[in-house]
C-alpha cells in the first residue's frame, strides 16, 4: 500500500488531493499505467506526462524511478517561476 498525492490541476481533474492506492508497480510509469486504467479522470489526468513532475517520499524523481520501498508518491505540474 502507498499513498498517492494529487497537486493543482491533476486534483483537480481526478477529484481526490490523496488515495491509498494497492499496487504491483514496480516503477512510478507502471503505477501511472495502473491508475491510467482505472477511469476516464485518470486517463485525463495523465494524459501528457510531459506536463507532469512526480515526487517519491517528498524527493522529486522520474517516471522511470523504481517505487520499492517507496511509502508515498506525489504527483504535480512543473513548478513555475515568479
């Protein structure tokens, strides 16, 4: 079990901020593939992962990161500038 953290507009167009999600995923792209399947929100969500920065235990990582051990992974837009 992991938690999986939503940020500005990926809560937005899931619907949750946070889920405890059950997951084989071996890398942060398997869980993404996972979750893509799940519903259309999802699917919308991750659509382009281009637009997409991911954080595993609050440390910023890559889609291609392995997720063992890993207790929380976060997803959000890049950060902007200001």
């Amino acid at each position: 079990m992991m938690n999986v953290l939503y940020f500005a507009w990926v809560r937005e167009r899931i619907g949750v901020p946070k889920e405890t999600v059950e997951t084989q995923a071996e890398t942060v792209a398997d869980l993404v593939e996972e979750l893509r399947g799940r519903e259309e929100r999802y699917a919308a969500a991750f659509a382009d992962l281009s637009a997409l920065r991911v954080a595993i235990d609050q440390e910023l990582s890559e889609f291609d990161s392995p997720l063992k051990g890993a207790r929380e992974v976060a997803f959000f837009p890049p950060m902007t500038g200001g």
